[in-house]
C-alpha cells in the first residue's frame, strides 16, 4: 500500500468531510467532499457515510478518521456529541470492515493539532503549544516540544459550575445568542483557566472558530500570545490522514 497520499475525514458535529491528502505536502489533493451528519448520529449510520464518502473517491488505500470524542487504539471511550452507542465500540475495526480500507482513527483535536504543527501555526514550535478547537465542542490537544499527549480532553473542565463546553464553544455561542465581546470573554477566561493549569508557551485556536480571529482574538487577555489555526478547516482531515500514515508505517515494522 501506497503511504504517501492517504483519505483523510472528520466526523463533526453537523458534517462529515473527506478529501485525498498528500501527507508529505500537507496539501489536499480532491475537492472537500461533505455529507451532513445522520441523525441520530449512530456508529452504523455514521459508517455508512464513511462508506459513501470511500466511493465517492473510489478509494481502495489507507484511511485516517478524526473523531470528536476519546480514542482510545481504536476504540472509542466517549461520545459527548455524538450517540452513545459510540461508547467502548472498535471503530477501527468497524470502519475498516464497512469500507474494506485499512482505517486508523483518532480524537479529532489530535489530527487538528498535528497538522498544525506540521504544516501550519505550531511549524517548528519548541516548547508547550496548547491548540483549542471551538465548534459543537471544545477540543484540546497539547505538545511539548513537537511530542504529543493524546486525548487531553480539557473541554470538560468545570467552568462557572458546569462543563466548559457548555459555557465557551461555538455551539454555546450560537444557541445562547451570545454577542462577540460576551462569548470573546467567556472565552478568555476558560483559556486562562487552563492557562493556570498547563502553563503553555503559544496557544493556537483551531475549528470554524480560526476563520474568525477579528472578532474575538482582540479580547484575550492571556500571558501566552494566541494565534489562529493556519490550515483553517482542514487541519482536521490532513491530521488525521498523518496520523493514519504514523499508524500504517509502526504496524509495517512490527
Ligand atoms: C470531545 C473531544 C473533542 C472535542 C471537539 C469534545 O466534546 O470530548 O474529544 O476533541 O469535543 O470535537
């Protein structure tokens, strides 16, 4: 099997997005193909997206798959967004069984935040780099010096008594109808909040929420500087077709 270009998806919350990546390159080598997320979102119907999305590209290679929830090799732990049917479910062996590809998926804010490092806003940052993704969740992904420490998960800290996720993502924002400065603000302080509890040298904001840094970047207040994502929306499927590549490379020597 060929490694260099590998399918690249992400299972979001309202969309699931697929394109041919060329992982040397960091580069999209298809038009972004999207399907909107079955509902309810369950294991099985999701899977048949990720079948149609195999066809669409006629695709017999390797496939990468980011997941908005814990992965644990393969298997998913938790589903905050999702359905739980989700929960303990091998989805590596589900998703390569229903496309006939060989399937590696990970957290979706993994895949985002190794092609930022990569190929984008994190390239060739030393030291703590925290990464954020805002959309229907919130995601967290950390590296030190370049290495990272899968499934983070400080969306769910307790903010203001509840979970974060609830109080500063974009979903929070758009169903409380929160104007720019009030969720900019609430924003701030959840940075800051684990800004006392990582200490990170950058901080990158990724997700829908990278295309918007004029309205909201101007009322952060934290010590380290935060910039936005450079790959945008498609960090996410170019992460995760590197991490598949990673995966496919170890299981060849082993
Ligand atoms: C999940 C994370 C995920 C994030 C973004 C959160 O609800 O717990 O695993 O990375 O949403 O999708």
């Amino acid at each position: 099997m060929k490694l260099r270009n590998i399918l690249g998806i992400d299972i979001g919350g309202s969309g699931i997005k697929g394109a041919i990546i060329d992982t040397k390159k960091g580069k999209l080598l298809s038009e972004r193909f999207r399907v909107p997320t079955p509902q309810p979102p369950t294991a099985e119907s999701v899977a048949e997206v990720i079948k149609s999305i195999t066809e669409h590209f006629k695709w017999k290679g390797a496939v990468g798959i980011g997941y908005p929830g814990v992965i644990q090799h393969g298997i998913a732990r938790t589903a905050h967004n999702l359905d739980e049917s989700w929960i303990d479910c091998d989805l590596n062996g589900l998703f390569s069984k229903t496309t006939r590809c060989t399937v590696h998926v990970v957290n979706d804010a993994d895949a985002a935040g190794m092609a930022e490092m990569k190929f984008g806003a994190g390239k060739g940052q030393k030291g703590v780099v925290l990464l954020v993704t805002v959309g229907t969740g919130l995601g967290t992904v950390m590296f030190t010096d370049g290495k990272l420490v899968p499934n983070l998960e400080l969306g769910h800290i307790i903010l203001k008594g509840d979970d974060a996720e609830l109080y500063a993502s974009d979903a929070a924002r758009k169903n409380q109808e929160l104007d720019w400065p009030v969720w900019a603000a609430r924003f701030d302080e959840y940075l800051k909040r684990l800004e006392s509890l990582v200490w990170p040298d950058r901080i990158i904001i990724g997700g829908g929420m990278s295309k918007k840094g004029d309205k909201f970047l101007k009322y952060l207040t934290t010590k380290a500087p935060v910039v936005t994502a450079e790959l945008l929306n498609e960090a996410g499927i170019i992460g995760a077709a590197l991490i598949s590549r990673y995966y496919n490379k170890l299981e060849k020597k082993s």
